[in-house]
C-alpha cells in the first residue's frame, strides 16, 4: 500500500457561526500565500464555529494572525497520510498504530474517488514520535 506519511501542525481558530466568515479567512489566508495541506470547521457552541488550519508553513500563518490581531490556538501535532486508496488502507494505518500502543485523539479522512486518499491523526503530543516511529515515518 503505497502512502506518504507527515508531520504537520494544525492551529484552531474560533469564527462567528455566519456564511461569509470561513470564506473571509480562507480567501485572505490564500491572497496573502498561506497554503492549506488540510482544513475543517466543525459547530462551537450555538453561535460559533471552529476552524482547523494545517498551514503548509506554519511560521507563516502565525505571522499573518498576529499581523491581523487575530486569536490562534495552536500549534498542536497531527499526521498527514496520503496514498493510494484501497479496501483496508485506514485499517493498516491504525493496525500500525495499534501496534506502537498509540492512542489516536481524532481522525478525519477522505478520498478524491479516484484512487487516492487523505487521512488526517491527530495525536497527542507526548504520543507524536511514537506515532510516526510506528507508521514507519521520518520524523523530520
């Protein structure tokens, strides 16, 4: 099963619950050349939603929410898994994982239903390296 494996970091930041505030972030993230290697935003109480960012260069991203005054939680540690979609991918991932005795926090994933697939793990961050030692992955 032929997958690339990454660390990465992911950073939260908390909008009001309207139509236009992911896509204001979103655009301006883009127009000032922050890439995105993943994204999600789920419900945050009644009013809000949460946004989570995996900048393709983090240090970036911090600079331009600071620049804007603009609260930023993060970063925490996740693992970016890519590859070839096929029956039992995710099930080898977390076999692998279950064999290194790490706990995953939270995962996410999706194929483009043309044969390959994304995979976000979230891990905590004392269980990070024995993660990515597990998955057989370079931790630099």
């Amino acid at each position: 099963m032929p997958y690339s494996i990454r660390g990465t970091e992911y950073y939260r930041a908390t909008v009001a619950d309207r139509p236009e505030e992911a896509y204001r972030l979103l655009s301006d993230l883009a127009e000032l050349g922050v890439s995105q290697l993943a994204f999600t935003a789920i419900p945050s109480g009644p009013d809000h939603v949460q946004l989570t960012l995996f900048p393709d260069d983090p240090s970036r991203l911090e600079a331009e929410f600071k620049r804007a005054g603009l609260a930023l939680d993060g970063p925490h540690p996740a693992i970016l898994v890519q590859g070839d979609d096929e029956l039992g991918a995710l099930a080898g991932i977390h076999r692998s994982l279950a064999d290194g005795a790490v706990s995953i926090y939270a995962s996410s994933g999706v194929t483009d239903g043309h044969g390959s697939f994304g995979y976000v793990i979230y891990v905590r961050e004392e269980h990070f390296d024995r993660a990515m030692e597990a998955l057989g992955a370079d931790k630099s």
